[in-house]
C-alpha cells in the first residue's frame, strides 16, 4: 500500500503542484524537496514539525510521512510547557525546523536542497502521524494514527465527494488538525490533485474546485459578498470540525447556489459520517456513515436511542478509520471495539446524523429539562453584530444550571436585545438569563473553545 502515490515520481509536473502563502513548488520539486528531508530524518523515533502556514512546513510534514516516520505537529500557539509535554509523551527525537526546543537536534527544511533517493514504503499498521486532541474539555491527548486508517479514510471520502486528480483543493483548516493536516494535505498528495492552503487570516482565497474551511471561515466568507460569489464555481464545499450554523449554510447557498457539505469525526476517527456530492444532506444534518464506518447512539443508561431524528444520546464509532491508541505517559493502547466519542447526537431513519454538541460541555442541566447549546449560539449566531458565541451552564441555586451566554460583538448591543432574539425563536427556558460580552473566547492551543473555563468564570 503506498499512502502517498502523488509523490512517487510518476504523473504531470504541474508548476504550482502546492502553493502556500503565496510560495509555490512544482511537482518535482516537491518531491525532491520531500525526500531530502525524508533521507536526512528516517530511523528517528518520531519528527516534530512547526504547524505554521508555510511551504518548510508543509514539505517537513510530507517528507516524515515519506520516511515513515511518525509525525508531530506542533500548534505555533503551544505554549513552552505545553510544547515540552508533548514532545516528551510523543517521543519526539528529532525537529524539524531552525529554531531548537528542549534541547532536541534540529534538521533545517532547506527547500534548495533535493533527493532522488526512493524511499521504501513501510507497513500500513506503522503510525503516520500522532495529532494532539483538540482540549476543549480536558488536557490534549496524543493520538497515533496508521497509515491504513488515512489511506482508508481518503479514499472514502474521495468516492464521496469524486475527488481525483484534476481537483484544486483549497483549504483552510490548521495543519495540526486531522482536517487540515490529514484530509485537505495528504488527502491531496493521496489523490493527486493541487494544493492550497488558505491562511486563516486572508482576505480572498484563489481558485480552487474543492474548499474545505472550518465553520468560522465559512461564517467569514458568508459575509464577505463577493469572496462567496467566487466560489460558485467551485464544485464542492465542505465543513468539518466543528457544527456550522444553519443560516451560515443557508447565506452561502444562496450565494453560490452550492449546498455545503459537511463531514464529522473526531482526532481518533477521521472523519466518519460525510455528506455525499451526489446527496447533500439537509441544513444541520452531517451525513451518513461512510461504507465500512458503524455508528451507535446510546442514552445515559447505555440504550440505543430511537432513530427518529429527534432521540439524542452519546455516539460512538467503529471501524477502519479509528485510531491505533494514545501516547502519553502509560503508553495507552486504544480498546476492542467503540470509541466512544462524547458528542451528543440524533440519527434520522434514513440513517443521516445530526451533532448537537459535546456531551461535557454542551448540555445545561436544568432542574426542569435539558438545553443543547448549540441551539442556542445557532440562533445567537444569526443576530447582526454578532461574530462569536458560546454558550455553557452555570450554577444556579434554583434552577440547576441557567443558561449563559458569552458573545463577542460589535458595539451597542446590549444582552436583553440579544435575550429577547432567542425569545423569538426558542422556548422560555432555552433563554440565556446571563449574557456576558468579552473580547475574546478562551481557546486551547489547538484553537478549541474551552467551554469549561467559561463555566467556572459564568
């Protein structure tokens, strides 16, 4: 099995094969500049590389999966403990990059420098990459993922979204994400198709036939009138990640007369459940199990919940993409079976998914019923001014928890303005009773909202 056939010598040289911040490199080049990282760093235990927005990076990251060396990406917000840890759980011998950290040997990625050299394939159950999870509820947690369970995921996702080699992807998702990292660049170098990646923090993106941004990029563009007009002639839009707002999905339909696609998984399954081109799901609805993929809801007792679109209950997943277990300090191995992914979630008869939110973090317990936050910040969302909600319970000597809000937003609106929204389109008691405005969301080095700080500060 060769994970990577895009970078194996064969096919057109295109002069813009990747492009990154503006840099480009060619097919050829890139792979000579992969395999003189991939000849320099092969036998390491395992490669750290800087995850920041640039082609060094890139490179780095596809010449340790060239070699058959695990790779580390680093999230450039880490801080230095953070850093430290992770190098330390992943077993980390080796660092990609200029600058040293802790004391690690560092391999410049010198983009004049290239290598002929074939590499050989190594054995599909080796791990590819070990990716940091997302830490919204709890500290990030190292998981080792196989080459079998990439190849797998890529080209399930390239039967349903007919991703081949012509495609120009676009995307804009972190490279220390399985999203970014795994499905938009290696799902590239699998397929063969031209890559893009799109800084966060641009103004417009190019041209490109397959975009996949996270929801807040795909919130950005929503109100960017001509950047959304552009993309009408793309041929598939994506979101994954995260949930995305209805009327997010709705403004960029009516744009770029595209029905967004979305596609759900965590750290340690890829992404499982996917809307199809030839299917796309309703508004809300992340799709179905790919082929191979089982899923299960299952409420607090462990019963599975009726498949009525409306029954929530924990999901958990099994199959070919799931992970091969966790590296941290008891070197754990993943379990038989299901992961459980802590997502709350409703199944429709026709078998799509719908995911409310983190099971943790996303539920108020009230003393009278239960409130899905997601619910709320969607409709929070589509108030003008508005650009970042979450929404969390907080103790409350009456009722349990109430539901409180934080919100950044332009000025001049006040919480009952915002209060009185959610009145319109939501019951009484799914009502924030505390609104709080503040600069910034708290967020986890790998940019995950952390909800139980907000809890703790509500």
């Amino acid at each position: 099995m060769t994970l990577l056939p895009a970078l194996g010598g064969s096919g057109v040289d295109r002069a813009d094969a990747v492009r990154v911040a503006g840099r480009t490199l060619s097919s050829e080049a890139l792979l000579g500049c992969v395999n003189a990282v991939a000849d320099r760093i092969r036998g390491a235990e395992a490669v750290a590389v800087d995850a920041t927005p640039s082609l060094e990076a890139v490179v780095g990251m596809a010449g340790a999966v060239q070699a058959g060396v695990p790779l580390v990406p680093l999230p450039p917000q880490a801080d230095t403990t953070e850093r430290a840890r992770v190098l330390r759980e992943s077993g980390a011998t080796v660092l990609l990059g200029r600058d040293a950290i802790h004391g690690l040997p560092t391999v410049p990625i010198d983009l004049r420098q290239q290598s002929w050299t074939h590499q050989p394939e190594p054995p599909p159950h080796a791990d590819a990459v070990i990716l940091y999870t997302g830490g919204a509820s709890g500290p990030p947690r190292g998981v080792r993922i196989s080459r079998r369970a990439i190849a797998v995921d890529l080209d399930l996702l390239a039967e349903a979204w007919r991703w081949n080699g012509e495609d120009v992807v676009v995307q804009g998702a972190p490279l220390f994400r399985a999203y970014g990292l795994v499905v938009g660049l290696l799902g590239a170098l699998r397929v063969g198709s031209r890559f893009v990646h799109l800084d966060r923090d641009d103004p417009a993106g190019p041209a490109g036939t397959m975009y996949l941004a996270l929801p807040c990029q795909w919130a950005r563009i929503a109100q960017d009138r001509l950047w959304a007009r552009s993309l009408a002639r793309a041929r598939v839009l994506v979101s994954a990640d995260a949930p995305l707002s209805s009327a997010v999905i709705e403004r960029i339909r009516l744009l770029t007369s595209h029905s967004l696609i979305q596609g759900y998984g965590t750290t340690e399954t890829l992404v499982a459940v996917a809307g199809r081109v030839d299917e796309p799901p309703a508004a809300g609805v992340v799709g179905t199990p790919l082929p191979g993929v089982e899923t299960r809801v299952l409420d607090r007792q462990g019963r599975p919940v009726p498949a009525d679109g409306d029954s929530a209950g924990e999901l958990s997943i099994r199959g070919p993409t799931l992970f091969s277990g966790y590296v941290d300090a008891c070197r754990q191995r993943a379990s038989v079976g299901w992961h459980a992914t802590g997502d709350l979630a409703t199944v429709a008869p026709d078998g799509s998914h719908r995911i409310i939110g983190r099971r943790r973090t996303d539920l108020v317990h009230g003393r009278a019923r239960r409130v899905h936050t997601g619910q709320v910040e969607e409709v929070l969302l589509s108030y003008p001014g508005v650009r970042e909600v979450a929404v969390v319970g907080t103790p409350h000597g009456r009722l349990g928890e109430q539901v409180t809000a934080f919100v950044v937003a332009a000025e001049g609106l006040t919480a009952q303005v915002l209060i009185d929204h959610v009145g319109r389109y939501l019951s009484a008691g799914q009502r924030p009773r505390r609104v709080h405005f503040v600069d910034e969301l708290p967020r986890s080095a790998q940019g995950r909202i952390r909800k139980s700080l907000l809890i703790t500060a509500g």
